[in-house]
C-alpha cells in the first residue's frame, strides 16, 4: 500500500529510524508490519505532506514521538 503514495520500503524504514513516519506493528527484530488503515490516514495526514514531498525539514516542529506508534506483539501466535 505504501507504494501507491510514492514511498518504497527503504523509505519507510528511514522514517522509522528517525522516529517518524507512520504507525507500525513490530512482531520481531525483523519483522515490521503497516496496517491498511493506518498507512491510508497517515498518509492523508496534511501535516505530513512535507514528508512525502522529500522534505524532511518540514517535520521540524513535530516531535519524535508524532506520526509514529510502535507495537509490539506480545502473542507467540503473531
């Protein structure tokens, strides 16, 4: 789904070691997951057009902790 916005998978893991981005679900190291819905509303989101155009000078009032939400699965079932 990320890849119908223009941002490939590099892109989202920059965004991620950075602090930003969308929301995600990390089951493992190694293993990172996007929701749909999450993906869909973060990317809608006009506060992160700044982002999305290359720019990441425009995220320089938000945050760390905005835009992004780990998760991790405490189910061995996940």
């Amino acid at each position: 789904m990320a890849r119908q916005y223009g941002v490939s998978a590099t892109q989202l893991r920059q965004w991620r070691q950075r602090g930003i981005g969308p929301e995600y679900f990390q089951f493992t190291a190694r293993t990172i997951s996007y929701s749909d819905d999450y993906l869909r509303d973060w990317f809608n989101d006009p506060k992160n057009a700044g982002l999305l155009a290359g720019n990441l000078s425009g995220s320089a009032g938000t945050s760390r902790a905005e835009g992004r939400v780990s998760h991790q699965s405490t189910s061995p079932n996940r």
